[in-house]
C-alpha cells in the first residue's frame, strides 16, 4: 500500500509540475504575443525578450527578433525611397514652374504686340496651356506639402 501512495504521490507531484509548466509556458506565449504586436505597431527598434528558459520559448524569440530586424530594415529603405521620391517630384515641380513663369512672361509681352488673327488664337492656346500646367503643378506642390505634413 505505502508503494502505490508513493506512486500516486510522486505522480501528483509530476502532473502538477507539468501543469505549472504549460500554465507558464502559456503566459509567456501571451507575453510575448502582447510585446510583439506592441513592437509592430509603433515604429521602434526594441527587441523582444523573454524571461522564460525554456529553449523552445528563447528559439522562438530569437527567431521573432530576426524577423523584426529584417521588418525594420525595409520600413527604413521604404521611408528611404517614399522621400527620394518625394524629393524627386518637388524637384520635378520646381523644374516645370521656373520655364511656366518664363512662358508666362513671355506671353504677356506678346499680348502687347500687334498680333494677326492667326497670332492671337496661338496666343491664347498657349496662354490656356500654360495657364493649366501652373494648376497642375500648385496642385502637386499642395499634395506634396500636404504629405509631408502629414495631412494626406
């Protein structure tokens, strides 16, 4: 009898510890679940960490921190390219407005001259054209300062 209680005892002993190991395990799976969507969405270079020494737990982090480097690295080469681009169209914009202002000007030099007919009408599709570039090229500086304000 004293054998099976110590059987039935040495059991317990192993099915509770058991039990406190999956009920941590489990914990910290959570934890690290929380940690890891809490790094995700915010732009951060913090790394997740594990108190747990359990192998498999610390595998999984160092396999979840190699990830987030990775994840890290195109968020940056991302934002790199989203500003090159944005940079790349200011300098686009600035370049058409400069020969806008210099047709500009020379339209109104020719609105004072005795045009014929024939002279006139291309004055005024030229005007017209000129006249609907410098909108679209505000409108592009607006979006683009918009952008860079964060407001779009």
């Amino acid at each position: 009898m004293i054998v099976l209680y110590s059987v039935i005892v040495v059991l317990s002993i192993l099915v509770i510890t058991l039990v406190l190991r999956v009920v941590t395990t489990n914990i910290e799976i959570r934890n690290i679940i929380r940690d890891l969507e809490d790094i995700t969405e915010k732009d951060t270079n913090i790394l997740l960490t594990t108190s747990s020494g359990d192998k498999s737990i610390k595998s999984l982090v160092d396999s979840l921190n190699k990830e987030l480097k990775k994840l890290l690295l195109i968020k940056r080469e991302y934002s790199k390219g989203v500003f090159d681009v944005k940079k790349s169209a200011e300098n686009i914009a600035h370049d058409i407005r400069t020969p806008l202002t210099v047709i500009k000007g020379y339209v109104d030099l020719l609105e004072e001259e005795d045009l014929s007919e024939e002279g006139k009408k291309c004055l005024e599709i030229i005007k017209g054209r000129t006249r609907y570039m410098k909108e679209m090229t505000d409108e592009l500086f607006l979006s683009l300062s918009m952008k860079s304000r964060g407001v779009l």
